[in-house]
C-alpha cells in the first residue's frame, strides 16, 4: 500500500468508526437510555465490524493497540447525549449507518488485502466488516435486525467492497477505488432508504 493512498483509507476508518458511533448513540436516544448506554452502543456500534473481522483474520484487534478508536466512540457518545434529539433528523440512525456501512466495506476489504486474504474472502471480510456492528446495535436495542428488513443493505456492502476489490485487482489506483467504490455503496443504500429499493423477496 503505497504512502498516497494510505491517508485515503486512515480517513475511511475514522469515518467509518465515528459515523457508525453516533448511529449507534442515536439508537440509545431513541430509546432514552443513561450516558452509560449511550458509550456501550457507540463503541460495540463503532468498533464491532473491525474487531469480528480482525478476529477472522487473525490480525490483531485494531483497538486493543491505539486507544484513539474507543476514545472517539465515547466521545462520540457524549457530543450526541448533549445534543438535543430534537436536532437530529427523523431518519438520522439510517443515514450516518449508510455512511459507516459504505465507508467500513472499503476499508476491510483494503485491510484484508494488506494481509494477503484472497479477493473473494477480501469482499466478504469488507461486508462483515460493514454489516457485524449494525447489527450487534439493532440486536441490544431490542430492534428487528436491519439485515432482515426488506429493503438494500447487506447487498450496498457487498457492491462497495467487490467493487473496490475488483478494481483494485484490475490494477485502478488506490486512490480512486477506494472513494470510488464508497460512493456506489451509499448511493445504493441512500436509493434504499429514500425509495424503499429492495430484491425480490423468495415466494415459495
């Protein structure tokens, strides 16, 4: 990876941990939880993802060794319990966990290639990475699990991070992947959320 490109997916990490943070917190405020609840649905919200995909790769888990990434979930945590709820947007937790979900596809994928996983494992390991704190927010929040729900999410992962793998095989620089492939991630999930676009469901 080479000296350009890495400030691009350093940014996609903290992107991704930090919106994933505030969607988790948000989940809290819906259901009017302590400050305490708060920082527990920011940081298994934020870091989630990375640490089950770490776990898979037998990497070391990213925030076990810098303490800057539960450092932002909490703080994180606090800005939104200060913040009045009536400020944040209806469908707020679906749209800063659209950014997260686009941000963190790319940014497993790319680590799973730094650590010599093959392209397929790659792609998956950048939807675990995606979908795994999502869904550990909506399982403690008593909530239907958004993986379950009809319209486009887990496949908005998917699309970002085999797009970003296979560009990336295909030898397109690093540097327009990454963003690249983000965008086609969020633009699909936001198609989702504003129009209800979802796959054919199985009719038996």
């Amino acid at each position: 990876m080479n000296d350009l490109a890495r400030p691009v997916l350093d940014w996609l990490d903290v992107a991704g941990i930090a919106v994933f943070a505030v969607s988790g917190a948000l989940a809290a405020a819906q259901a009017r939880q302590t400050l305490v609840t708060f920082a527990f649905f920011a940081a298994i919200t934020g870091i989630g993802g990375g640490t089950l995909r770490d776990l898979l790769m037998g990497a070391p888990v990213f925030w076990m060794h810098d303490p800057v990434w539960i450092a932002t979930c909490l703080i994180v945590a606090v800005l939104v319990w200060m913040t009045p709820r009536g400020l944040w947007p209806n469908r707020a937790v679906e749209w800063f966990d659209a950014a997260g979900l686009a941000a963190y596809s790319v940014y497993g994928s790319a680590k799973a290639l730094a650590f010599g996983i093959p392209p397929l494992p790659a792609a998956i390991m950048g939807v675990v990475t995606a979908c795994a704190g999502g869904i550990f927010r909506d399982v403690l929040a008593g909530v239907p699990s958004i993986i379950i729900r009809p319209e486009i999410y887990v496949t908005a992962a998917a699309a970002a991070s085999a797009s970003f793998v296979a560009l990336t095989v295909l030898g397109c620089p690093l540097l327009l992947a990454a963003p690249a492939s983000a965008l086609a991630g969020f633009v699909l999930r936001a198609l989702a959320i504003l129009r209800g676009l979802s796959l054919p469901a199985y009719r038996g």
